[in-house]
C-alpha cells in the first residue's frame, strides 16, 4: 500500500486547522483504497521474499534502512514499510516551512505524509501503512518533553492495540524477514522503543493460533532484525570530516560520544545496496523538513561516500543465522538461511 496516490502538500502550504482531519481522512482512503488492489491481485505468498519494516516517523526508513529496502525492492521483493506516527513532534529546519512546527500551527504530522509518500517514491517502495492508520498515534517527542504525556502519543499508547494493529499487518504481508529497533530504540527516543515492543509482541502474536482470528491466518516471521550502525564506521566518518575541514556532526569528536552506535562485535549482518545509494539520497532529499542539504547527513555521503551510506547494518535477533562472508563473517542477505522455496510459514521463532 502506499500513500503516493496522496497529492502531498506544496512546499510552504499551509495547512488550515479545519482541513487537517480532511488530511488525515485522504490519507487512510487511499491506504485502503491501494490495499483493495494490492489483495485482489496477488497472493503474499506469491512472492518468494517478503521484508517488512516497523519505523518510528517518516525519515527513520531511510536514515537506517533506505539503502536495503531500495536493493530489496528492486530485486523484486515484497517490501511493506509500517510507520507508527506522522513525526508531528520533529524539528523543522527549513526557515520557510517552520509555521508547520508542532509549537506553531503544529501541521507537520500532514505535510510529512507526503514526503514519505515522495521518498517512498524514491526507493521504489509502493506498500506503505501507518500503523493503525494515518495518525492514529502521534509523535511522543523526545524522552522527558512535555510531548511524552499526550494521550494521544504512541509512548502512551494501549500495547494491546497496537499489537493487534501490526499483528493484522504481519498476517497479512506474511514476511520472512522483520526490521525494527533494539529495546533502547537505537538511541532511547520514546517512540523507538515503543516500536521495538510493539514489534516484538507482534511477532511472536502473530505465530499464535490463540490470538485473535479475526486478524488473520497465523503466520511465522522466520527472522527478527535490530537496525544498527558499528561505531568503527560512525568513527571514519567524524574523522573523514574533519579530514575536509567539517568539524559538524552531531558536535562530537568520537562515536563513543553519540547516543547511537553499537560495538561491531554486535553487527551480524551487512548488506551492500552501494548499487541504489542515489535512491537513498532522493529520499533523504524528500524528507526536506527534517534533513538539511547542508547537514551532517549529506556531509557524510560526500565525504565518506557510498561506504558509509550504501552499506546498512543489521543485528539479527532471533531465526536462523546465515553463512557469514568476508573477513567479519557477516550475513550479507536479510533472507540469508532460509529456504525461499517453501511456500509455507516456517517454524515460529524461538
């Protein structure tokens, strides 16, 4: 499914209080009105790898894993992006565009929808869900910020809700492979590890013939994946930036210093999508709210290069680990170690 059939919001368009449902309502008519096309032509199961990713806000798919979903898609595998919020709480960095700002007209959440739907474009992703549908959470804010104590924000959601949500999901879709984050949420933001555990609970839901039958046939994910990024490759990049002269990313001399990065005795997998690193650059580009040009992203690419952004890091979590290759004796396919070729759902996760 995806949210590309929603015209998004013109650059600076300003969005009145009265037409923001309106937003909201479009949107869900046109998840579910590409959801109809999407069951009536093709059975899951036709497609012999199927990946499905749960994210936090517009942006973080292509931060982490814009990469490898645009490789897996162009492979021609089923990739379904799940996203738990509009990201109304998100820092705006264009000048013209900061009246969308949640302390201001707080029309964020409704212009990010279509610049998802445009970076989704971009990677060449067409199934995309907000979970539970458009806005039903909103964006929690970072820990500790007022934001956290809305009703209405995903850190404060009902987790049998939301479970329920992505369980429908996962029984639909019928992925091998699932993304999410580590139990910190890569670095601690309410809504990560709200992902994370909604993500696990869905998963081992999913495979439970006692849970809800009205949400569809069980199904087994084979493998359960964290996004994660080696501080050895954070670490070449702050020092290929300061090499060139930029001393900017994120204001720290040391990856040991960021709030993310993990050993890289952790990492289990590294996919190679060097191939689709300008896909991954236009869906950066498309998240023009929250990612400036002139940023520690796109430094980073320019300096470091495809290396350091074409090459996603995964930690595998639970499900059969892969034949490693190269030096580190990493899996170098998500799918690696299943059998592809059975139909079926494979043994549940354990």
């Amino acid at each position: 499914m995806t949210d590309a059939t929603l015209p998004p919001p013109d650059p600076g368009e300003r969005l009145p209080t009265d037409d923001a449902q309106a937003v909201l309502e479009a949107a869900a008519a046109a998840v579910d009105a590409v959801a109809e096309r999407v069951d009536a032509d093709m059975d899951p199961l036709d497609v012999p790898r199927r990946l499905l990713l749960v994210h936090a806000h517009p942006d973080d798919e292509t931060i982490g894993t814009g990469a490898t979903m645009a490789k897996y898609a162009a492979e021609h595998a089923r990739v379904t992006l799940v996203t738990c919020t509009l990201g109304e709480e998100g820092e705006v960095v264009v000048p013209e565009l900061e009246h969308l700002a949640a302390g201001a007209e707080d029309g964020l959440g409704q212009h990010r929808i279509g610049e998802l739907a445009a970076a989704m474009e971009a990677l060449r992703v067409s199934d995309h869900r907000f979970l539970g549908g458009p806005g039903r959470w909103r964006d929690s804010g970072m820990m500790g910020t007022p934001a956290n104590e809305r009703p209405d924000c995903f850190w404060q959601a009902d987790l049998d809700e939301a479970v329920h949500e992505l369980v429908r999901v996962v029984r639909e879709v019928r992925p091998q492979v699932v993304v999410t984050y580590d139990a910190n949420g890569g670095y601690g933001h309410p809504d990560h590890i709200q992902a994370h555990r909604v993500t696990v609970a869905a998963v081992e839901a999913a495979a439970d013939p006692a849970y809800a039958p009205e949400a569809g046939e069980v199904w087994a994910v084979d493998k359960l994946y964290w996004t994660a990024v080696p501080r050895s490759v954070l670490q070449a990049g702050i020092d290929q930036l300061k090499q060139s002269g930029q001393t900017d990313f994120f204001g720290v001399d040391s990856a040991e210093d960021l709030p993310f990065g993990i050993p890289d005795d952790e990492v289990t997998t590294e996919v190679d999508a060097r191939a689709h690193l300008d896909a991954k650059a236009a869906a950066l580009r498309a998240h023009r709210t929250q990612i400036a040009v002139d940023g520690p992203f796109f430094a980073l690419a320019d300096n470091v290069g495809h290396k350091a952004f074409g090459v996603e890091h995964f930690v595998l979590a639970r499900g059969p680990r892969g034949a490693g290759d190269g030096p580190l004796g990493r899996e170098s396919d998500l799918f690696a170690g299943l059998d592809l070729d059975a139909r079926g759902g494979a043994a549940p996760i354990g």
